[in-house]
C-alpha cells in the first residue's frame, strides 16, 4: 500500500495556493531516512552521505542535508556554485565529475572540494591548474562485468566512468609524489539495486584494492566511496532496501578485508540520490481533460518534460487519485500530457478507478530526478517546487517558471 503524507483536502488548499502542477517533498521522512541510514553505519566512526545534487538539485531540499550533517556531491561548475550557495564547503564537497575543465577544477579547488578524478591521466591537469591537492580520490572501475544469470546487465568494460585498476595502481604514488597527503577510493557499481549481497560483494572487491595498495605501496587510503545505486520500490507489493542488512553485508566485507590486514582504519562515504528523497517526493498534476478515442486519454496539466522518469527510464510511478484512493479500478487509462509526442505519457494501459476532470493525480516516487531531469521542449514550463515541513507547514522552495524564463537566453 503506497501513501500519502496529505489528505484530499489538505492537497487541494495546497494546490489552491500554489496551483498544480508541482513536485512536493516530505521533511520528516526525508529526514527520518538520513537518520536511519547514519545509524546504519554506526560501525564506521568516519562514515559520511555525500547527497547527490543532481538528484534534487534545490536550495530547499540540500539545507536539509546540510542540517542532517551530510555533505554535498557535486558533478558540474553549476552544482558546486549551488553546493556553496546552500552553505557547504571545504570537505563537506565530494567533486565527483567527468569530462572535466580547467575552470570547474579550479573552482572545487578554490572551495576545497575533495576532487575524484574520473581519469588518471588529469592528474596533468590538475598540477598545471590548480597544483595537487592534500586529498585527492581516483575513480575506480574493475572493468568487470555485472550478470544477472546469463545475460550481462553492466559491462564496466564499455562504462565511460573511472579509471582501470592498474592505471589507478600508478596513479596513487604518482599524486603521492607530487605532495598529496590523503588518499581516498571511489566506485559506483550499479544502479537501482536492493539487494543487500550485491553491495557486500562489490564493497570487497574496492577494499581487497585499498589492502593490496597499502600492501604494494605503503599508501594508506583515509575514505573509500561507495557512492550511489541503491535503489527503491516503485510498485506497492516491491520491499523497500533494507539499509541495516545493507550495511551490515558491507561491513563483514570490510572486516574480512581491511578489519584484517595492518591498514589504518578507513571511512566510508556515499553519494546517494534516489534512496534519499526519491520515496519522500511527489508529483502533483490536475486532470484537464478526458478524451475518448480508441482509448481513453488523460490530458494533465503536466506534460512529461516536467516529469521524465516514465519515459526516460520506462519507469513505473504509482498514482494515487486524490479521494478515490479506496475506489475500485474500473478502467485502463493512458495518462497523457500536451507534449506534440506521442510518448508523452506518465502511465500507459494503467488500470485505476474512474477518473474526472479535475481529479488531482499524484504520483508517488518522484522525489529524486524529477525536477532535474526536466526540459522546456514545446515551450512547456517547468512546475514549482514545494516542501511539506515537519510542522505541517507548506513552503515554496522553487517558484513556477515564467515565460520570461523561458525567453531569458533567447536573442531576438
Ligand atoms: C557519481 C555518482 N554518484 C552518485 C550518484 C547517485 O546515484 P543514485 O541516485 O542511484 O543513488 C550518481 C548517479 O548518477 C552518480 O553518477
């Protein structure tokens, strides 16, 4: 049973006051979430979430992770202006990009940023732009592969993320050289992945590295980042991630790696997104109309550019229609936007109770790439953002976009 932390009325002042369509995050479970997941990793005394900006890239939403003691994940020129503007800096910045320029090194140095190399080779780069920094982190890929019984699902080898292990292997006494102090590991092995043993298995294979480096070179590793990839339920029978056993595989695989080997202690970082806002979000959009042709069309007052996820990643989103939660499905809809694409759909062949115009839809799950992955194709309009906060209050964290918006980078 999916829920809703709002009643029908509830949801209907707030669409009155700040009119659909809009995305709306829950503060308590936001922050209920943050909790449990530091408690899960207790047993590291160095852990830290590095919340993934462009998940949620909002002032509004990334104040909470700073309150909550996470740092900030950035990937871009753009997010680490934003990272700094929502009050983060020095460490609390893990500079995780790619394909990156002189000026974006320049300016996750100027803020003190641990910077992840995505490439070995711009260590170059970074000595000629900004000189080594203490701290420095290099982003692994095992070039493996990730099967999921025969077929494979992941081939690292076609990945463009991170560097090969022996390319890493020399890269750390390099940057040692040239006057870098602390070291630190990152790897992301996967996305949208709940089960526990998945991470255990993955987590090994970065530590067995940190001990074999340690072993070869002397470099202790301070941190190992296992960054994102845990994912969430979007159907109501799906069991959500258990973090605890989660954490728990990750820690015997650091006790039987790095808890037995003479390396220092080291901490654990991760850079979640979807695990940390994307169940505690939600998009909110009204029924405009109801056409009937061979099929029977929902036109919303959203179209999909504002919300992707249905047709970026055919994800499905569960609907609750506000005040019909207990009514019987009764018929299958294609629940449209008014995009000139006939793929604009949110849902397809979707079975739910009968629905009116004027209905409030609400799809649950849309609390991380949301608003982020969101574009003006069409001219259409990016939504609000709100925030439903632990006093019950509603705030507006990011306005409507206007037209003037949209016409702002034109030239006529
Ligand atoms: C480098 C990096 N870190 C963290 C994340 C967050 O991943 P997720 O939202 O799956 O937790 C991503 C996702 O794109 C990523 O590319």
């Amino acid at each position: 049973m999916k829920t809703i932390p709002f009643s029908k009325s509830e949801l209907e002042h707030i669409a009155s006051t700040f009119h659909t369509p809009f995305y709306i995050y829950d503060e308590t479970a936001i922050r209920n979430n943050v909790r449990r997941l530091k408690n899960a990793f207790q047993w590291n005394p160095g852990f830290k979430e590095y919340f993934a900006v462009k998940s949620t890239p909002t002032p509004g939403i990334l104040k909470l992770f700073k309150q909550e003691g996470c740092g900030a994940e950035c990937a871009s020129l753009t997010e680490l202006m934003l990272a700094e503007r929502c009050g983060f800096e020095g460490r609390d910045i893990m500079f995780t990009s790619n394909v990156t320029t002189v000026e974006e090194y320049q300016y996750a140095s100027r803020l003190g940023a641990i910077i992840n190399l995505d490439d070995a080779a711009h260590i170059l780069i970074l000595e000629a732009c900004t000189g080594i920094p203490e701290t420095i982190c290099f982003r692994l890929n095992f070039g493996d592969q990730l099967k999921y019984g025969e077929s494979v699902l992941i081939d690292f080898t076609n990945s463009k993320f991170g560097s090969a292990k022996p390319q890493l292997e020399a890269a750390y006494p390099a940057v040692r050289n040239l006057g870098a102090k602390h070291f630190g590991i990152h790897a992301q092995f996967g996305c949208h992945k709940r089960n526990p043993e998945f991470f255990g298995i993955n987590a090994r294979k970065v530590f067995a590295f940190a001990v074999e480096l340690f072993e070869k070179t002397g470099i202790a590793i301070d941190f190992v980042n296992l960054a994102g990839g845990i994912g969430i339920p979007y159907h109501a029978e799906d069991e959500p991630a258990d973090i605890e056993a989660i954490s728990l595989q990750i820690k015997a695989a650091y006790d039987e790696t790095i808890g037995k080997s003479t390396l220092p202690p080291v901490s654990l970082y991760t850079e979640l997104g979807i695990f940390m806002t994307g169940p505690y979000g939600y998009f909110v959009s009204r029924v405009l109309h109801v056409k009937q042709a061979y099929k029977t069309f929902i036109g919303l007052d959203a179209s999909t550019n504002s919300f992707m996820s249905p047709l970026r990643y055919n994800n499905y989103h569960h609907i609750t229609i506000m005040g019909k939660e207990s009514a019987e499905p009764v018929q299958h809809y294609e629940i449209t936007g008014a995009l000139c694409e006939d793929r604009d759909r949110f849902a397809t062949d979707r079975l739910l109770p009968k629905i009116t115009e004027g209905d409030l839809l609400v799809f649950h799950d849309a609390g991380a790439y949301g608003y982020s992955h969101g574009n003006n194709f069409n001219g259409r309009l990016r939504p609000a953002e709100l925030l439903l906060q632990c006093n019950g209050d509603v705030s507006l964290i990011r306005r409507h976009e206007t037209p003037d918006d949209y016409f702002s980078t034109m030239i006529f």
